[in-house]
C-alpha cells in the first residue's frame, strides 16, 4: 500500500482558457485535488494550449484546499502518472514536454492513467464483430466523398442523422429528413457553438451541395434517425462504467439526460436535465421493462470494455450512452472514453455522484503500486484488467468497493 508519507504526482492534462484558473473542468480537477492525499497523491494541473502553433505548456496548478482555498501556480514537479483529459490530440510539442517531466526512460504511453478512444467509426467497427452487442448497435455508414443520402433515405424513410466521426456535446449533428411538401427537405440540427439550427431544400442538388461542404469540414457517420423520445423529448441512458481500486471495471451508476423541447439531442451542453434512470424509465415504460433495460445495460457493460481493450489499450472510465425507442429496445448510442459527470450531479445518490471522482483516484493509486511493489526503475508495462480480473462486479447504481 502506498502510505500518507509516500506522495506521487498525477498530472491532469485539461485545455487551456482564459480567466482564473486558465483551464476547463475546474471542478473535477478541484474534487480530484481534494481527496487525492487520502491515496498517497498529489494532482498537478496542466493546462494544454488549444492552438498547436501556442503549444508551448508554460506552468501546473496545484490546489491549496489546507488553506488558501485557491489554485496556485507551480512549475511542474515529476510526474509519475498521466491523466489527459483533453480532447482533441496533444500535439508533438506538448507531449515531449510531458515527458521530459516523467521519470528516466518513461513514456507517456507507459505511464498514462487511461488510452483515449478513437473516432466513432473506428468503435462501431470495433464492436461489430458477431456476438450478442450487434442487437444494440445502430446501422452506422461511413459518410464519403460520395453521399447517396436519397437511397439511404429511402431505406430509412423517417430521416437520417449525422455526426462527426469525432465529436462531443452533439455539436454540429443533423436530421436530414423528406417535408410533406413534395420534393423537399429540411435539416435541423446543432451547430458547432451547440445553437440550433434547421434549413429547408426544395432542390435534391441542393442537399447534395449542403452535405458535402460539411463532409469536406469534418468528416461524418450517418445512421437511421431513431425516435428516442418521451413526451416529445428526446432522452438517452448515461452509464458511467469506471475501474475500481483493484483494476476491476465496474458499473458506478445510470443517469437519464433529457433533452428540451424540440431538440434532436439530449447533452447538457444543449440544455438538457439529468434524471435517476430507474425512476425515469420506469414511468416511461412499466417496472418490468425499466428493470429489463437496466439488466440488458449491465450486460452491454461486461462485454464492451474487453472489447474495446483489446483493440486500443488500457483503458480507465468510459461512459456508454443508451437509447430506447418506443418499444422499449435498447440502442447503443456511443462510446466515451472521457466522460463528463455533469449529470451524476444531479442525482439524488449522494454516494454514486463521490465514486466518480474517488474511482479515478483508486485506480490511480492501484497502477501506482505496480510501479512500487515491482521495485524497478526501468519503466514498466502497466496492466491491462480486462483480463479475468478485470470485470468481477457490474452494479447499479453504485457499489461498495472503490
């Protein structure tokens, strides 16, 4: 076990803002810094410059919870584990200034908390193999130079929905659906500030024109527009699925999010609310299939990290968001390997909403005893527990260990 004296530093790589302190997820780095000394750690921050030609890291943060109550500038210290919780790719600057922070003859892949998953397309094809998760999976299409967005209308009359192959917060996603109007389309969706937007086509030459300036900006996937909605607001299940202290996965809990009126997603960065997902769906769908859902999700749960391991690394947290439609069958909507937690703070369980930040640091902590108890000063292939080990207790909504 590592002791109070013994103290490691975890680095948390977040973007870089403006204002004070200069980075994004205040508040997560602040909850991890706060209860990091219970597992022989300290959190350094590390704001990583958005634009690659500023990609020079000038300082860490460390927060002082004792006393001042703030966050402090600090030049960076070693640092024995890395947590990245940027999302878009460090750039070759920013990582070997990271490592040159490491201990001698580390990496960052070596000594990285967590892998980050790919883009969304690389996923599906990562869990479209045979096996029970092809029921869940929505028919996805990767969007080329060429788009045959008639035919694929025509096999899914009640409208296509695209998103970027790599995206968040359901910005700049799209319905491209057929108007009562004869030979006329309309799309409507959120742009890239997350404000809705809709425009209508009267000419097919149009669409086509439309689709591909935004294919020729970001690439896209396109899938079948499935109504995923209650009382006219579109809703999907957040399953927050993170390694425990002993380098298990297990499921920390399930929350609905709820999107406003009228919108095509649910993310609360479009004005969503967050729900306990028992309750939610059992008014939307009866006790037995609300018990049903939460049944097929733990299963989903125990098959999806092996899954994507094996593929694309040691992972630590994922969150895997769900649909279910009108009938009440369950839709695998996506897959994050940097989840927020925004919407567990808004759940009326206490202890669930404190494991998603203690989780992180107990998993921290367990890949940091490997490095101890090997006793080696050459690096180390940290383990990978989506072996046997790796997934012995799938809970909802929370669990006893951490």
């Amino acid at each position: 076990m590592l002791t109070s004296t013994q103290r490691y530093t975890m680095a948390v790589l977040v973007r870089e803002t403006t204002g004070a302190p200069p980075f994004a997820d205040e508040y997560f780095c602040r909850r991890l810094s706060v209860g990091s000394s219970r597992y022989g750690m300290r959190i350094v921050v590390i704001p990583i410059p958005s634009s690659l030609s500023e990609s020079y890291i000038r300082r860490g943060y460390i927060y002082d919870w004792k006393n001042q109550k703030q966050w402090l500038a600090v030049h960076i210290p070693t640092i024995d584990l890395v947590m990245n919780r940027c999302l878009r790719p460090l750039s070759r600057r920013a990582r070997q200034q990271i490592e040159a922070c490491l201990p001698p003859a580390c990496s960052l892949r070596e000594r990285s908390w967590s892998a980050s998953l790919p883009g969304k397309w690389d996923i599906y094809q990562a869990l479209s193999g045979p096996g029970p998760l092809r029921k869940v999976l929505i028919p996805t299409s990767r969007v080329g130079s060429s788009i045959p967005w008639e035919s694929w209308l025509a096999r899914w009359p009640k409208g296509l929905f695209f998103k970027p192959a790599s995206g968040t917060h359901g910005k700049n996603t799209f319905r491209l659906s057929t108007l009562e109007t004869p030979s006329a389309w309309i799309v409507e969706g959120r742009n890239a500030d997350n404000e809705y937007f809709h425009q209508t086509f009267q000419q097919a030459s149009d669409v086509s024109s439309w689709l591909e300036s935004h294919q020729a900006v970001q690439k896209m996937i396109v899938q079948p527009y499935l109504e995923l909605s209650h009382f006219g607001r579109v809703f999907d299940i957040r399953a927050l699925l993170q390694k425990n202290g002993h380098g298990r996965w297990t499921l920390t809990g399930c929350m609905v999010r709820e999107g406003p009126e009228g919108s095509l997603t649910s993310n609360l960065h479009g004005g969503g609310t967050a729900y306990p997902a028992d309750e939610y769906l059992t008014e939307r769908y009866g006790t037995d299939q609300a018990a049903l859902l939460l049944q097929q999700i733990r299963h989903a749960a125990a098959l999806i990290p092996p899954l994507l391991e094996s593929r694309f690394g040691r992972l630590a947290e994922m969150g895997l968001d769900f649909g279910a439609d009108a009938d009440g069958r369950l839709w695998l909507i996506e897959v994050n390997s940097k989840p927020g937690r925004t919407s567990f703070a808004e759940a009326k369980d206490e202890h669930m909403h404190a494991l998603t930040y203690t989780r992180p640091l107990a998993y921290a902590r367990y890949l940091l005893q490997q490095i101890v108890l090997a006793d080696v000063s050459r690096p180390m292939k940290m383990p990978n527990s989506s072996s046997k080990a790796g997934l012995k207790r799938i809970l909802i909504p929370g669990g006893q260990g951490l």
